[in-house]
C-alpha cells in the first residue's frame, strides 16, 4: 500500500514539476515576429467583424419574415439583433483606437 502510495506521490510531483521546466526553457519572442503576430490578429479581427455583420443582416432579412405584428418573439430576435450591432460597434472602435500612428 505504501509502495502505491510513493508511486502516486512521486507521480503528481512529476508531472508538476515537469511543467515548470518546460515553461523556464521557452525562448522569448523577438519584437518582428510578435509584430507579425500582432497583424495577423488585427487582420483576423477585421475578418470576424465582416463575418459577424453578414450574420447580423441575415439575421435582419429574416426578422422581416417573422409575422407582422409586434409579437414577444419578434421583439427578443429585434433585441438579439441590437445587441450584436452594438458588439460590432464596439469591436470596431477598439479596433480603430488601435491605428493611432
């Protein structure tokens, strides 16, 4: 029982410590690659709020086809939809802050 016991202790310390080593042994990034880095980001952020607008006027088109009436469906997908485009608009804005030369 003991001798499991020295097994799994040794184990959970092993795997703890091993972590740690790998961690200290990383090599920072030099300044050209976490740049590169950094415009590969923005770009994808640019491409997920085209992507998230697309979505939002599908969602838009689809609304127009809910019945016609103010109906508390039709209100949460109105909700839904205002709620998103204030998201882009906020993506948006921290993304242009960002360009400040």
């Amino acid at each position: 029982m003991r001798s499991l016991f020295a097994l799994v202790l040794a184990l959970v310390l092993a795997t703890g410590i091993l972590p740690c080593t790998v961690y200290a042994a990383e090599q920072p990034r030099d300044n050209a690659s976490s740049a590169s880095a950094s415009q590969t980001d923005v770009q994808g952020l640019r491409d997920d709020i085209q992507r998230m607008k697309g979505l939002v006027q599908q969602m838009e088109q689809n609304l127009a086809f809910v019945d016609t009436t103010q109906s508390p469906l039709k209100h949460q997908f109105q909700l839904e939809i205002d709620m998103w485009k204030t998201m882009i608009g906020e993506m948006e804005r921290k993304l242009n802050s960002g360009k400040r030369p």
